[in-house]
C-alpha cells in the first residue's frame, strides 16, 4: 500500500510483529491505523476520533494530508496519460 509506505517513511505509523501481531498502528501507540479508516467511515468520522484519541491529532492529520497528497499524485499521472 502506497500510503502506508509513505506513513511508515514519515514515522507517523509503523509495524513491528512484537506490537499488535504487526498490525499498523499509530507510532508511540496501539492504536491501529484500521482504527482510524473505521472512524472516518462512520457517522461522526474524524471528530469523534480526535475526540477519542487527543493525543493522536496531529498524527490523524499527517495521515489526512498523506492521503490527500497520493490522491493528487495520482490524478496527475492519471491526467498525464490521458493526455499523452
């Protein structure tokens, strides 16, 4: 997964088999980066995520803004073979 590997880069989540049977999970933590997509997908999404995990807002929004950064990303190569 791209954005994994660019979250693992940016040390905001990471796996080690010795932590959550090697699950992704926010650095520092046990929680799971799943944890937070399931947050998102629900009725109060990010809000409610924050508001249970504080310590982990500036992590959400790194991943927030990853995310958003490989999407356009994506679009452009997208745009650019279309256009070639």
């Amino acid at each position: 997964m791209k954005i994994q590997k660019i979250l693992d880069r940016q040390g905001i989540v990471h796996t080690d088999p010795e932590i959550m049977s090697g699950v992704p999970v926010f650095v520092g933590t046990r929680v799971p980066l799943q944890t937070f997509f399931d947050y998102l997908e629900g009725e109060s999404g990010l809000a409610e995520f924050l508001q249970d995990f504080p310590h982990l807002k500036t992590a959400a929004l790194q991943v927030l803004e990853a995310i958003a950064k490989a999407m356009l990303v994506d679009r452009e190569r997208e745009t650019s073979a279309d256009s070639a």
